[in-house]
C-alpha cells in the first residue's frame, strides 16, 4: 500500500537530487532511505527513478507518483494545520441561524467585530426560516442560535442575551393612541400583523394575548418590518415589534406605538448552542460580543442575567 510517507521520501529525493541528501533531510540513514524504496518498487513491481542518473531521472511511474503528492501532501499538510488551531479552539465553524427577523440591527456589527476577533472561524447565516432550527443545533447542522423562545433539548444549552420590550405599533390617528397602555382586550377586533413564522415565535401571543386567552379579529403577515410599517400607517392592522425595530419609524413621526399593558411586555433573547461546546473559547466570545454590542447599538432594553439556562 502507498502511505504518505513514500510520497514524502519521493519529493525529498526530488528536491535533493541524491539519496544521501535526501536521507539527511528525512532524518533516515541512507541504507534505511534505500530500503524503504526498493520496498515500495517491489511492491509495485517497477521502477520509480534511474540509478547513478545525474541530475536524478524518474520513471513515468515515479513522476505518476509525484504528480500524486504534489496534489496530496499540501493538502494532508492543510488538514493538519486546521486541526492543530481546532485543537486549540483558534479555528472552527459558527453557523448561525435566527428566529428574530429584526435582530439584524445589532447582529451585524456583532458578527463584524467577530470577524476581526476570530478570522479563522467560519461564518455563515443559513438563509430561510422554513426549519426547526433547535432540532437543527442538535443534529450539529448548526452551531448557534438566536432565540427568544428556549424550550428544554436535550443536549442544548442557553445563555441570555439581553432583555426588550415589545411595543404594539398603531397608525398616528388609531383610537387606541390616547390609552396609556393597551390591554388585550383591545386587539379582539383588530387586525395583527406579523412575520410568518409560528405564533409560539410571537412575543405577543406568548407573553400577551394567549395569557389573556384573547384572539385578535384577524392575522395577516408581512416578510420585512418596513412593510409591516407601510401595513400600519394605512391603517391596514396593528403589529408588536421589539422597540428597538421600530426607532427609526417612530423617530420619522411614521407611526405611533404604546405599551402592551401597564408594566410592558419584555422577553428575553437567548443563544442557543449544543452543551458539548460550552467551554468553546469563540462560542463564548460571541456570546459576550453581542451584549457588548446591543448594549451599544440599542436603546432601551435591559441586561439579561448570566446564568446558562
């Protein structure tokens, strides 16, 4: 059988031109050097390079085999690296997925400061939401994510991110503008508009409404928040986004928005990743970089406790 180590010696006697220098290289005595390729041309019953040539001449079938660990060795070398800064937790893969359409406000510049931290580690957003993505985590098809809804797995742990408050949006001229708070009871004959994604995924429904055991009159959904916006203002529905989604239509005077009850209804946004990797030295340090982050890019929420769930 060929091993690496056949095709290491070939490439050294190539570079050396001899097979005195070549056993010096590889650290073999020479008489060793020469048995090991007497033994592997005995194996494959041809010669692999001209004796007493000078320069060294190589058969076809000994270039046929340099050609083989001109393409194999840098590669093996590459793979041995890799798990060498693996081993060390300097390398990796964070694949992420996301059950909050609007957490791109303080998700990217999350990930572009992980970048600069982390070069070696590769990341990716999964596109769609048409999966589970915790079964996903699971399976190891994934390595994050972010959630507000962390339901026991096994095998699955959770850090707290940040808490926020999840305010309902109304068109400026909505009856509803001149209450303090709204309560549930005030949405039974409204229409609520929100993301297509599982009610369950819904702080309103979760946290707000299902509570109350009230239903609104009507659900329409929207893929992206300024459409949800647009649906609004025309007084086509009501929608609840977290606050920070909505700074910028209600700094435009594009809506309104008022609390949903008189304390507010706030969830808790996780990071979900596999228990095996709690001690991953990146895993963590995203985990940290996104409450540095939000802390700094959002307004108005809260910092979650440190405790894993």
């Amino acid at each position: 059988m060929i091993e690496l180590r056949h095709l290491k010696t070939l490439v050294a006697l190539r570079s050396c031109g001899s097979l005195v220098d070549a056993a010096e290289r590889l650290h073999l005595t020479q008489s060793a050097l020469s048995h090991q390729l007497k033994s592997l041309e005995y194996l494959l019953d041809t010669e692999l390079f001209i004796r007493k040539s000078k320069p060294l001449q190589f058969t076809p079938a000994g270039q046929r085999l340099l050609k083989l660990a001109d393409d194999l060795l840098p590669r093996v070398e590459a793979a041995q690296r890799d798990l060498q800064r693996l081993s060390r937790g300097q390398a990796g893969r964070l694949h992420l997925a996301i059950e909050c359409h609007s957490c791109y406000q303080w998700l990217m510049p999350t990930l572009d400061a992980f970048r600069l931290k982390w070069p070696e580690v590769e990341v990716d957003i999964p596109g769609g939401h048409h999966f589970a993505p915790l079964p996903a985590l699971k399976r190891q098809e994934l390595d994050l994510v972010i959630t507000a809804d962390p339901r026991p797995i096994e095998g699955v742990s959770y850090q707290p991110l940040f808490q926020y408050e999840s305010l309902l949006a109304l068109p400026k001229d909505h009856a509803l503008v001149d209450r303090a708070f709204i309560e549930p009871l005030d949405l039974a004959t409204e229409t609520l508009i929100t993301y297509p994604v599982e009610r369950n995924l819904l702080d309103i429904f979760t946290h707000f409404l299902d509570p109350a055991g009230v239903e609104p009159a009507g659900i329409r959904t929207a893929e992206l928040t300024i459409l949800m916006m647009q649906l609004v203002a025309s007084h086509r529905g009501v929608c609840a986004l977290p606050n920070w989604a909505m700074t910028e239509y209600l700094e435009r005077d594009y809506v309104t928005a008022r609390r949903m009850g008189p304390e507010g209804t706030w969830g808790t946004l996780y990071a979900a990743f596999r228990s095996s990797q709690q001690e991953q030295a990146f895993i963590q340090e995203f985990i940290e970089l996104a409450r540095q982050t939000s802390d700094r890019v959002l307004t108005d929420i809260k910092p979650a406790t440190n405790n894993a769930c």
